[in-house]
C-alpha cells in the first residue's frame, strides 16, 4: 500500500477498509460488526489505522453508514446499501 501524506487521506482509507470489512465479513444492515473481528482486519490491511480510528468512524457515521454500538459497529440501511449496492 503507498504511503499516505495527510490525515484526510489516512482518515478515508481507514473507512474505506472498514467498509471492506463489513462485505468480506457479510454484515448485514442492522447487524453489529465487533471490534474484536474488525481490529484483526484493519490490522492486516491497514496497520496506520489506530492513528485515525474514531475520525474514520465518525465519518462514516456522518454519512450515516454505520452508527456505533457498545461492542462495535452497526451498519444501517444507507451503509448496507453503500457496502452492497442493494436494498437491506
């Protein structure tokens, strides 16, 4: 993976492997995606990501994909939509 040269553009890729996570794992709207299954992930893809894991979150809940649960994160029907590119 190149290396990046902003934050922003750590942020978008941190998301942006987050929303692969949600697919490969086949999270469904309304679904929880754990912390535990997605740090290994984002480990493996993307190691920067703790720098910028809240900023990446709160991203995506901005654009109303996932909302934040107690133990992870829980995709909505925008973000199922988003993740699929189908109806929940």
């Amino acid at each position: 993976m190149a290396e990046l040269h902003s934050e922003a553009e750590n942020i978008e890729n941190t998301a942006q492997c987050i929303i692969e996570a949600f697919k490969e794992m086949d999270v469904r709207a309304g679904n929880v995606l754990p912390y535990q299954e997605l740090y290994p992930f984002l480990q493996e893809r993307y190691p920067h990501y703790k720098d910028v894991q809240k900023e990446a979150e709160h991203h995506l809940a901005k654009e109303g994909f996932v909302n934040p649960a107690p133990d992870g994160l829980m995709l909505t029907q925008v973000g199922h939509q988003h993740v699929y590119g189908e109806e929940a």
